[in-house]
C-alpha cells in the first residue's frame, strides 16, 4: 500500500512539474501540500518553508493601492466561501522586478468516504501575463502614435467602408466643418456637410455615392466639390480618394483639401496599427515623423514616391544626407538650417517655410513644408506634411514669362495706352504715355492723370473730370466707345487726341484699355493743307 502511494505521489508531482501554470496546493490550515516546477520558477522559491509563509512575508500596493498582502488574503477568503476566484495582480520578484500574473484560487473538497473528506484544500494556479501586458501596451503605443499623425494631418480625412458608409474622421474635419463632435459628424455627413446639389447640378448624395463607388473600382479618384459648414456656408474642395486593403476587403480614405483661400494651396493615423497606417500611406501629402532630439522617426508612402525611395529603411537613412541639397537657394547649409527649423517648431508649435528637395536621381523638387507640433506622452513629436510645388513653380513661372512679354508689348506700343479700374481709378501706363505728355515717372503720371493732364474744361463746355467718368462708365456698360479729347502735357500745352476705350474681363470683374492717338500732326498737316490749297 505505501509502495502505491508513493507511486501515487510521485504521478502527481511528475504531472504538477509537466503543467505549465505555476500550481501551489494548500490545506485549510494554510500550510503547503504540494508545489510544482514552475511555481518555483515563477515565484523563485526553493523550499516549502518559503510558500508556508508567502503570504506573510510579501510586501508592498498593488498599482490601485491596496496593499497586496491584503489583496492575496481577500481573494483567498473569497474563493474559501464562493469555490474560486480569478484576480490579476503584481508581485516583484526576489530582484526587484515586477511580473503581471492571473492566479485562480480553486476550493477543493474531496469525494465522500475518502480519507480526506474533513480537509478541504486549496489549489492555486498562476499565469504570467508580464509579455502579454508589455504587447498591450506596445499596441497602445502605436495606436497613439498613429491617432496623433492622423489628428496632425492639416487635410481633413474621411474613411468609408466597401457599403459606402462612412466609418470615420480626423480632428482636421471636424474643424473645416464646424463639427463638435465625431457622432454628429457622422450622422450629418450625407445630410448637411454638402449642398443639396453640386455646381454642375448633379445631386450631392447621387454623385458622391457615384465616386465612392468609381473609386473602389479604380483604386484612385480626384475631383473638386463643395462642401458646407455646419452654419451653411461653402466649402470649395479637392477631393482625393484612395482604395485602401483593409483584411479581407477594403477601404477608401478621403483626403479633402479646403480651396477656400486659394485654389492651389492644400491644407491620419491607424484606428488600430494597421487600420491607421493605411490612412497615413494614403495620404496625399509626404509625411515625416521627428523626434524632439530632431531625428527622423517615420515616413508615409507619399514621401517615398516624392523622393523616388524604394523603402523606409533607404529614405530614412538618406534623410539628412540624399533628399536635399548641400545648401538652400538662400546659400544655407541644408542640414543645419532643417536641424533650426524643427527646434523653432519644437518652441513654436508650428512653422511653414519653402524648402528644395532632391529625389535619389537629383532632380530639384521645391515644396512647401508644415512643422507642426503635437504632444506625444512627456515630450513632443514634429510631424512634417511636404507639399510639391513643382507644377505651382511652373505656372508661377509661366505668369511671369506672359506679364513679361505682355509689358515689352505694351511697351512697345506707339499709342500712349492707361488701364483703368471699374471704380475708374488708372493703375497703369506704358512709356508712350509718359512721352506724349512729358512726364518723368509712371508715380507722377498716376497722380497726376485727373488733375494736371486734361484742363479744367473740355472744348464742348463740359467739366474734364465730370465727363471722363461718364465715358469711362459708358465704355464698361457697352464695352468700347470712341471720342475726341484734349489732353495737356505738364508745360501745359494742348494734345488733341482720339480717345479708344475698350472693356476688358480681368479674373472676376473688368478693366477699361484706354489707347490715346495724338491728333496734333494730323491736324496740322489738314491745316498746311488747307492754307497751301
């Protein structure tokens, strides 16, 4: 019979050492039956005087502050009147270090008849959850991380589902539309954050239904489209919408940038680390992420493809050293001038300057660069939104070549020539005018137009002032007129003159083209004409 025990016990504590949960067995009287390997291990114990007084020598609070002596012998008791009872706790280690742990504490009363009836125990099992816990809050960490990006986006971001709803919203679009809240926004998005028809007269709702669904099919759709205020004004809007593969089907994020200001100017992150990371990649503009010691943490897909980078790992160790010039055009030196500009953001909380990149093949790429500060746990984050200016430089480009060539025009005109407001004030003239009335600078001629180079009456009686208005008046309502004036030059001698007026569509309202013909040689030449005849 001893020899069976024996056998008997030794089964148990071969089947105690092979579980994986450090298992502690205790009799009514608090003293220990039986400990397996992995308590050992766990609690680093060697002996079972060490487990007799666990409970007796254990110290210190629990993260909510009560004292965990207490809690172990609450927990105890409870399982002792209800049969069990799952807790997490923490317990520090012999060195110090703290382990999150899930202990189950089992009342066991043994079968009826047995030689153990009257001595109920008490089974503790205990799983280490310290890298559980330590993976949690690594997804915490990236789900922050992420939220803040997305959150720091300046361009209002939307995510719709493949059934056209929409899911979710960044800060930036609470902000273009007056929103006070997530909820309302997205109940109100369909209903009151667009007009109920677009410009071109289609239906808002039939229409942005009509690009969602182009956009799942395409994988990328960009169009323009006014939005509304909560408070009913217009939004004039670019809208970006790109496909994005969510699991096993997919997304679309919207990137819509506020137009208002100017037609070319353009105002993120996981919901989970991978549902915010492909609202950041999706992102329109590039995005960087710094560190305050001005290190260069992360990028988006849109600053791979600015820059031609193949992958993250390249881009950022290329950062400092490949993606801009030695020096600014202003003849900074590039990497000290960005090192200042990221520590006057860290101070400011935001700065927006120009700034000239380079792609891995060396072609220039100017842009314009937002720092913008955000609070990331203690310290501070810097995240960078680039935008490309390649195509506003070309057109800024092209304006000047065709102001430029429109003035060697103008110039070059024989005809003294004026541009005239439509509240009839002359903003300009060319250098025929200046000659043909002896005067120095277009300054002096612009102040002097009204006042010193027409006198005080024309040769019908009329008030000069008085009857230019009128002309000027009656040119911008039937868009040309046609007459004879004398002018004066600044010696004060007469210009008889022809008078051409021409109406002219300047962006949103009109000019007045005055061309001026000096009649004097023509009248003279019909006068020795005449004597001679």
């Amino acid at each position: 019979m001893e020899e069976r025990i024996r056998l008997t016990i030794k089964s148990i504590r071969a089947l105690l050492d092979a579980a994986p949960l450090a298992s502690v067995i205790r009799s009514a009287d608090m003293s220990v039956l039986a400990f397996n390997a992995a308590a050992e291990r766990l609690f680093q114990f060697t002996s079972k005087a060490e487990f007799d007084h666990f409970y007796d020598n254990i110290f210190g609070l629990q993260p909510d502050g009560v004292e965990t002596r207490q809690l172990l012998r609450e927990m105890h008791e409870a399982a002792c009147a209800t049969g069990s009872r799952t807790f997490e706790w923490v317990y520090l280690t012999k060195d110090g270090k703290p382990l999150h742990l899930e202990t189950t504490y089992v009342h066991v009363h043994p079968e009826k008849n047995s030689r153990l009836e009257k001595a109920p125990y008490l089974a503790a099992y205990t799983r280490d959850l310290t890298a559980l816990k330590a993976n949690e809050q690594l997804v915490r960490q990236a789900e922050e991380y992420n939220q803040i990006m997305l959150d720091g986006c300046p361009l209002a971001c939307n995510l719709f589902s493949d059934d056209c709803r929409v899911l979710d919203c960044n800060t930036s679009a609470l902000r273009m539309h007056g929103v006070q809240s997530k909820r309302e926004y997205l109940d109100s998005f369909f209903t009151r954050l667009s007009p109920q028809f677009q410009p071109d007269g289609q239906s808002s709702r039939e229409k942005v239904l009509k690009m969602i669904k182009r956009a799942f099919a395409s994988g990328r759709e960009v169009f323009e489209w006014t939005h509304t205020r909560m408070d009913g004004s217009p939004i004039p809007a670019e809208v970006t919408l790109v496909r994005l593969q969510w699991r096993n089907s997919h997304r679309l994020a919207g990137y819509v940038r506020d137009l208002t200001a100017s037609n070319v100017n353009e105002r993120h992150v996981r919901q989970a680390e991978k549902y915010n990371q492909m609202m950041l990649d999706g992102c329109p503009l590039a995005c960087n992420l710094f560190s305050d010691d001005c290190r260069v943490l992360d990028c988006n897909a849109s600053a791979l493809r600015l820059h031609a980078v193949q992958n993250k790992r390249e881009y950022l160790d290329s950062f400092f050293t490949r993606l801009s010039p030695q020096f600014q055009p202003d003849g900074e030196n590039s990497h000290e001038k960005a090192l200042m500009l990221l520590k006057k953001a860290l101070a400011s909380g935001r700065e927006v300057f120009e700034w000239t990149y380079t792609r891995m093949d060396g072609c220039s790429i100017p842009t314009e660069v937002t720092l913008v500060r955000l609070q990331w746990r203690n310290g501070y984050r810097i995240a960078a939104y680039v935008r490309d200016l390649t195509a506003v430089k070309a057109n800024e480009q092209y304006v000047r070549q065709t102001e430029e060539y429109n003035h060697l025009m103008l110039e070059g005109c024989p005809l003294a020539c004026n541009l005239i407001s439509d509240d009839c004030r002359v903003l300009d003239c060319n250098a025929s005018a200046l000659r043909m009335y002896g005067v120095q600078s277009k300054r002096e001629y612009l102040d002097s137009f009204f006042t010193r180079l027409s006198p005080l009456f024309q040769p019908d009686g009329q008030s000069s002032h008085e009857k230019a208005l009128k002309m000027m008046k009656k040119a911008f309502a039937s868009g040309r007129e046609v007459f004879e004036w004398t002018h004066t030059r600044m010696d004060g001698s007469s210009i008889p003159a022809e008078v051409t007026l021409v109406r002219l569509k300047w962006r949103n309202s009109y000019r007045l083209a005055g061309y001026v013909r000096d009649l004097t040689d023509e009248i003279f030449g019909g006068v020795q004409t005449a004597l001679f005849r």
